[in-house]
C-alpha cells in the first residue's frame, strides 16, 4: 500500500474532502478523486445493509480505477458501540482495501489492527491532546484534528492551539480542519504544519452532494455569525446552520445557550436530516458548483497564494 507521504505528493492540492454525513455521495466522491484531492465518505451514507457499502465501494473503485491520476479514497467509520454496522462494514472495507479509513467517536485497536492487515491507513478524528494521544497509543497511524469552526461534531480549540500542541509530540500525518473552505486556507493548515487540509462545507455546495437544494442555498446565504454550536442535537458538540434550526421551529438563541437537562426539544426535527451542520468558513461560499470547480478554485487559490508569500 502507498504510504501517506507518497500519497500527499500525487495530490493536485493538499486537500481531504471530510466525509458529510448523508450529504457525502459516491458521485462526490468520485469527482473529487479524479480532480486530485482524496475523496471522503462515511460508511453509514451506504443506507441499509453492510451490503449496500459493498456496492458503494465496488462501483468507486470501477470509476476510479479507469483513472490512472486519481487520488484515492477514504471510508469514515463511526467506532462506537451505538454503531450496530460496526463489525461488518469493517469487513467490508478490509475485502475491498480501502486505502484510508477515517475513525471517529472511538478508538479501537481491533478496528485498526483490520486495517492494518492490507497496508491500509488509519486517520483518527480528535478535537484535544487527551484524545490524540489515546488514539496513537491504540494504534492509528494519524490524526485528524477537528478544531474549532469545524463542521459536525467540532472542538473548541484555535486550529492554532491544536496543531502546535499536537506537533511537539508527534510527526505522523496530520489533517487539518475548522473553516477552511478556500485555498489560501489551505496553505495556512500547510504552514502551520499539517500535511493536509480537511475541506467540508465548501462541498455540500456542490452539484454533486447528496443534500436538499435548501441546504445548498442556506449555506450560500450563511456566513460564520449563522453558525450556532450546541450539544443539544446529539449530545455531542457540533456547528450547525442558524436558519435549519430556524426551520425546524426552534429558537437558536435558546439553543445556543442551553443544556442538555435544561430544554426540552418538543419536535420531529433530527440533527443532519432537519438541522444541518455546516463550519465557519462558508463566507468563501458563493454559489452551487461542480466538485471539480471547486477543487481547481482550491489549486488556483493555494497557488496565488504561494506566490504572494
């Protein structure tokens, strides 16, 4: 298998597409492997069965396999015991040797000993040091530090903070995230040290993304004061878009201030279906494009950006 500093140098920007859940699609995906950048999604998009992931993986690795520049792909396993589809997504990806697999919500040693067993890369989702540290020590080859801005389940931490403190101990593979939706971002994540930048929101606007046009437009519209961070959706912090929480019929501002004991949610309304996450960075967003404009945009972007240093 590449290693993940080969894998980096193929790339045509130093960018991971961060997996979205229910928004990610094999569409997506394949649209930003063949642009250059990894391709990213988690494994519970593939709805129903473990047998559904089997398809999806089958019909991503055809597409790409016709492409000799393609960057390769990563699968996002949500590693808790809430997870029922663990064990046999797992599986699955170890049959199809899925190059990176992204682990969040846990770590477990098995879950990387798989892994590890074909060559594949284990990247593991952390918001602060204590986790960080737990997940090299149970055996993830690198880390993805979500830091504050980030979409979804999202730290607090400066990406600053995060990434400094984590590079005085460690010198693996480092993936960057928190509002870094254009290619001057990009090098930023680069100069302070990470090998990648982790992009999402910029491409739940993308044609290809498996989200409602209403979401596509709301992120559009948003900027980083309509992001509301709260753990009352799933009892784990995230950055979600003030106007889903508008739509759902409850109060942001109430949201924003509460906790979990202290409100009752009286609606139908479920977190990723109904209130949608997004990061801070979504002011770069300007309209509805094709992943691969997006990705070229990030490039052109990285590349001026270089250049005016």
């Amino acid at each position: 298998m590449t290693s993940f500093d080969d894998i980096v140098a193929r790339l045509r920007v130093p960018v991971m597409g961060a997996p979205l859940f229910m928004v990610s699609s094999e569409a997506l995906v394949i649209a930003q492997c063949r642009s250059g950048i990894i391709g990213a999604f988690p494994a519970l998009n593939a709805r129903g069965t473990h047998a559904a992931l089997h398809d999806w993986l089958s019909r991503i690795e055809d597409a790409l396999g016709q492409d000799d520049m393609a960057a390769p792909f990563a699968v996002n396993q949500i590693v808790h015991r809430s997870n029922s589809r663990l064990a046999a997504d797992v599986e699955t990806c170890v049959r199809h040797r899925v190059p990176i697999v992204i682990t969040s919500l846990g770590a477990q040693p098995h879950v990387n000993d798989a892994v590890h067993s074909y060559g594949g890369i284990v990247m593991h989702d952390v918001t602060n040091q204590l986790h960080a540290h737990k997940a090299i020590e149970k055996g993830a080859d690198g880390l993805i530090l979500v830091a504050a801005g980030a979409g979804g389940h999202a730290g607090v931490q400066s990406p600053f903070a995060l990434l400094a403190e984590t590079r005085a101990w460690f010198d693996g593979p480092i993936v960057l995230s928190g509002a870094i939706a254009t290619g001057r971002a990009v090098l930023a994540a680069i100069v302070l040290g990470a090998n990648l930048a982790y992009v999402g929101s910029a491409f739940i606007a993308s044609e290809e993304a498996n989200a409602v046009p209403d979401y596509k437009q709301m992120v559009i519209n948003s900027e980083a004061a309509d992001i509301v961070y709260t753990d009352m959706f799933t009892g784990v912090h995230g950055n979600y878009l003030r106007g889903s929480i508008t739509r759902a019929g409850l109060d942001p501002e109430a949201i924003a201030r509460a906790k979990p004991a202290t409100l009752s949610l009286e609606t139908s309304a479920k977190a990723w279906r109904d209130v949608w996450g997004s990061g801070q960075g979504i002011g770069a967003i300007d309209a509805i494009r094709p992943a691969a404009e997006i990705v070229a945009r990030l490039a052109d972007g990285y590349a001026q950006a270089r250049a005016g240093l």
